[in-house]
C-alpha cells in the first residue's frame, strides 16, 4: 500500500493542536447526515410495503380497513444504523474530554472518558478520575450535567438514555426497534372524503391483516385514498421504549452538540 505524506503520530498532533473540537464536533455532524439517510431509508421502506386495504367480505354491511405488509421490516439492519448513530454521539463526548485533557496541557492523556452516573457516590468513587486530567472549570461543567442532579428522573436524561443505548449495543445486543402506526393516524375515503380514525390501540408493532378501521358500510363506492402515517419505535425495554427513534436520535444529536459548545472557552 502506498504510505501517506504524514504519519499517523504526526497527524494526531497536527489534528490535536491545530483543531481543538473539530473532530466530536464532525462525529455529531455525521450522526446527523447518517440520521437523515435512515429517515428517508425508513420511511420509503414503511410507505412501499405497509399499506391500507379494503375488506368488504368478512362482516355484513360492515367495510373493514385491514393493514397489507407484503415484506418484513429489516429490523436488523436499522437496529445496527440506529447503534452505529448512538457510538458515534457518545464516542464523540469521550474524544472531548480527551481533547480538553491535551488542551490541559496533557500531551498523551491516558485513561479519560466522559463520565456518565445517575448516582452521585458512583461518580465521586470512579467518574472523578477520567476527568483529572482536565481544567477544573471543564471538570465543574461535566458534573453539574450528571444525570443524578435530576433525581429519581435520572432516566429522563438524555446522556443516561444516550450512554444506556450505548451500553446495550457494545456489550449485549442490537438495538431492538419496530415500525408502528403512528398516534393519531387517519385513513380518507372517497367519493365522501370523509376522515376516520384508526381503530384499536396505536403506537403498537404493525401486524398483517390488522383491522384498522371498521366503516358502517359494504359500498363498492368507499375507497382508501391516503395511507397510513406510520413510524419507527424504539422497543428496548426501559426509558426509551415506545418513543420514535428519529426524533429521538436528533434530540441526542442536538444535546451533544450542546455540550461540546460549552466547552468552547476552554480552547
């Protein structure tokens, strides 16, 4: 293979020195490009083959609305895009400390991390320590953002649910979500034009064949004319299940950046 013009140690220090937070800021910033790649991957994927069908044959004088899927959600794949976003993001607070800690004057810090603890004795006992090497107004921002200042809310924050989702796919699994019918979902009919909710329960994994409305009426006049709005879920158990994961993964995006930019006095 043929060598580059500049070493990899040389270009650690060139990188180091002359872009301070350059670079988790460029990690935020793919996470939001790839963040929109998934949405639009998703939702044509939702739109093509998830969709709304009339059944006039199974109960008299009753038309129903069933869902038709004639192909299986990928839920592998958008498992390991939704991980390969939540590294990068809390990847990206790790490469900060680390920065911060040569910025400290540190030329090869070792053994730094962004501490993440719901609980104030875990993070005196073993968080502390990844931060020493930093300045102490750095040290004094990262422990007022520790989850454990909210409380018995400490899963509502948004770096425990972003550290947690981490944690899950590098040591246990792929992240585990699911295409759902939206909250509020309608379905229009025409020649009436007339708007009808969608029956059942919402916010539930799609299924085959599902009823999703029950119209008074067998006309051969009724037909669907929009389909079904429909979303991708996180079903992880804990904080986050149920809630939409794109949504979700740009509050992430727009919280780390938050972060990274109250560090910008101290480069």
């Amino acid at each position: 293979m043929p060598r580059s013009g500049i070493g990899i140690s040389r270009f650690c220090e060139v990188y180091s020195m002359s872009h301070s937070l350059a670079g988790p800021r460029m990690k935020v910033k793919w996470a939001k490009e790839y963040i929109s790649h998934f949405h639009t991957k998703a939702d044509m994927f939702l739109r093509k083959h998830h969709y709304p069908v009339i059944d006039r044959n199974s109960e008299a004088g009753v038309t129903l609305i069933r869902l038709r899927i004639d192909r299986n959600m990928p839920l592998l794949l958008w498992g390991v895009r939704i991980g390969t976003i939540v590294h990068q993001l809390r990847s990206s607070l790790d490469h900060l400390v680390y920065q911060l800690a040569r910025i400290n004057g540190c030329s090869t810090p070792k053994k730094t991390e962004f501490p993440i603890y719901h609980a104030a004795q875990k993070f005196e006992a073993d968080g502390r320590r990844k931060i020493q090497l930093l300045a102490p107004a750095a040290q004094t921002i990262i422990e007022a953002l520790q989850p454990y200042h909210r409380g018995n809310l400490f899963e509502s924050d948004p770096l425990y649910q972003l550290h947690q989702l981490d944690l899950i796919d590098k040591h246990r699994t792929i992240i585990f979500a699911e295409g759902v019918i939206e909250e509020g979902g309608r379905v229009v009919l025409v020649p009436s034009t007339a708007s009808v909710r969608l029956s059942g329960a919402t916010r539930k994994p799609l299924q085959d064949g599902a009823i999703l409305s029950r119209i008074p009426t067998n006309s051969a006049d009724v037909n669907v004319e929009q389909t079904i709005t429909l979303a991708v879920m996180f079903q992880e158990p804990g904080p986050l299940q149920g809630k939409p994961v794109i949504p979700t993964l740009t509050q992430f995006c727009d919280f780390t950046e938050y972060v990274i930019a109250l560090f910008d006095g101290c480069c």
